[in-house]
C-alpha cells in the first residue's frame, strides 16, 4: 500500500496492505470497501449511534465517544460513501496497544468487512513489533484468532478496575427503581431497640458477602447495621457483583473487600458464615452473639447469570433472617 495523505482513494487488491508510517491519513480500498485511519470522514452520528446501545458501552455520552476517538487511531469502513464499520486502537505506538469498539453495521455484515478491517489494523505501521496487543471480547474469538489473539496466556497477571454501567441512566423523568424494603421490618421509631449488627462473612469478600451487607442495609431500613468480611479477602469487589446488584437498584460504591481483622467481630449480635465450609478460625472470647451457617455457592468470576442466581438466593436467605431478628425484637420491645 502507498502512502495516501488525505482522503484519497487508491484501488489496491493486495491482502497485506503496507503503510509508510509517517501518521498521516491513509485509505485503503477492496471490493468496493474503503478502510481509513482519517478521523475527519467518521460519521459519529453512526458511530455514537451503535456503541451507545451495544453492552460494552451502553448508554455513553457522545462527549465521551469523542474524547475516545481523539486520543485513539481509528478505522473508518465505508460502502458507497457510507460508514458501515469501526474500529479503534489506543497504543502508545511503540510497545502496547488495545483493540476497542469494533463493529459491523448489522446490514452490511457476513460480506467479509470484519476481516478486511482487521487485515488492514494488524498492518498499519505504528502497531508493529508490539510486545502486546489486547482485546476483550464476549462472542468474536474466531474472528480474532485467525489474526494471532489468544487467550491470556497467563491471566493471574491481568488486574483492572471495571465499572460496569457506568454509562447508563435511568430514563429522563425517571429515577432508577430501588428495592422494596422488607415488609417484615418496620422504620425504627422513639421506642426502637439499638440496630442490631450483622456481620456476613465468605472467602474473599468480593461478592457473595458484599451482596448481602448491600441487602441487608437497605431492606433493614435502619434497624440492622451489617458489614461483611473475608477470610482471605481479595482486595477489591468482583465487577460481576456491582453489575448484578446495580441491577437490583442497589449500588455498592461504599463497600470494599477486608477481612475479619478490619471488623469489629466481637460487637457483632449475628454472624453470617456464608461459605458452609465453617470457619477457619476461633470467634473472638469477647463474642456474644449467634452464628447461622448459609451454604451459598461462590459465583465469584463465574459470569453474570451465576451471579444472578447466588445474588437472588442471598436476597431471599437475607430477608429470612431479618424477619427472624424483627420477630425477636417484638419480644423485647419496652
């Protein structure tokens, strides 16, 4: 491929287009498909339009998308003066680069125009010699390997922090709708009893226990106060779990993974082992509540329907047990 250094279009049927790399537009056509790194032929009407409703990015603002597009290289695709196609890299040009956004309009796709626009952004000169190129994808893996892309070799070595929905808002006029408190627990009043505390403890505190802290605060409407704990703890909670919670309307941005050295356990009125493999230590000598044994299976990176399912279980084994402590309270009420 020729150097181009505007959006001049140049026939050229060769299947490893070559680039001279001197960061200038350029275009490349096949089959009456035209690829281009100008960023001043994107239609971001088109291209806001389809990431803005796909999972990866629902819901982000277009300020966003452009922001994105400024600071990204990106493959324009165009059929009849049309964009049909995306795809963009963010890179340093020199030692690492992340594939991102890429799409198909879903008219123009099963006509090759995926693999052309791969051909021609594994061949554009600022992304070789890479000592590692990136992607994530949930559905496009054969597309993907038949350009190099594997599975991560070694994927106990890859951390992120991933705000899952972070886009997405509720409908204009509408406010997301929150979970229904328990019918069971009644606002506390004048006469109420001290909160009771709640302690709710797994393995790494990164999802099950997370969750039902998150429950228990908001169906209590004040009359427990629950935390949560791990016996190994992980440092950071699962992205699948503040997915499927946000989902319930229930955000867990004030919570973060500890373990039980980081809570006062012998306060604690009730203790929640929720792993049913008991625990791994002594109760404090000081402990003078009770312990209820749950066995709630771990969804922890098992995807978002698992967790689906171990979130709906907790909610409903939570509520369980706050019916029993109002139950309890009834009796000692002044």
């Amino acid at each position: 491929m020729a150097r181009l250094r505007r959006p001049q279009i140049r026939n050229d049927e060769t299947k490893d287009p070559m680039f001279e790399n001197d960061n200038l537009p350029v275009e490349y056509r096949r089959g009456g498909a035209v690829i281009s790194t100008d960023p001043a032929l994107l239609d971001m009407d088109v291209v806001h339009g389809f990431l803005s409703r796909v999972y990866w990015c629902e819901d982000i603002p277009r300020e966003v998308l452009e922001r994105a597009v400024r600071n990204s290289i990106c493959f324009g695709v165009y059929v009849d003066g049309a964009q049909v196609g995306f795809a963009r890299v963010i890179t340093d040009r020199a030692t690492f680069a992340y594939l991102a956004d890429v799409f198909i309009v879903e008219s123009h796709r099963g006509r090759g125009l995926s693999k052309l626009m791969m051909e021609v952004v594994m061949s554009h000169p600022d992304l070789q010699g890479l000592r590692r190129f990136s992607l994530s994808t949930r559905d496009a893996h054969g597309l993907y390997r038949q350009f190099g892309f594997e599975s991560a070799k070694m994927p106990e070595r890859l951390m992120e922090i991933l705000v899952p929905g972070i886009y997405k808002r509720p409908p204009e006029g509408k406010a997301s709708k929150p979970q229904e408190p328990c019918p069971a627990l009644e606002a506390p009043g004048a006469n109420s009893l001290p909160a009771k505390k709640i302690l709710f403890i797994c393995i790494g505190n990164a999802c099950r226990s997370p969750m039902a802290e998150a429950f228990a605060n908001h169906l209590g409407q004040g009359r427990v106060r629950a935390s949560s704990a791990g016996l190994f703890p992980v440092g950071w909670i699962a992205p699948e779990t503040y997915a499927v919670m946000q989902e319930k309307g229930l955000s867990l941005d004030g919570q973060s993974s500890k373990g039980l050295e980081d809570v006062p356990v012998d306060e604690m009125d009730v203790v929640v082992e929720m792993t049913g493999l008991g625990f791994s230590r002594p109760m404090p000598a000081a402990f003078r509540g009770r312990v209820v044994q749950w066995n709630i299976p771990d969804a922890f990176a098992s995807g978002l329907e698992c967790n689906r399912a171990t979130r709906d279980l907790i909610e409903a084994r939570v509520k369980g047990l706050l019916s029993e402590i109002q139950e309890a309270a009834d009796f000692e009420q002044p």
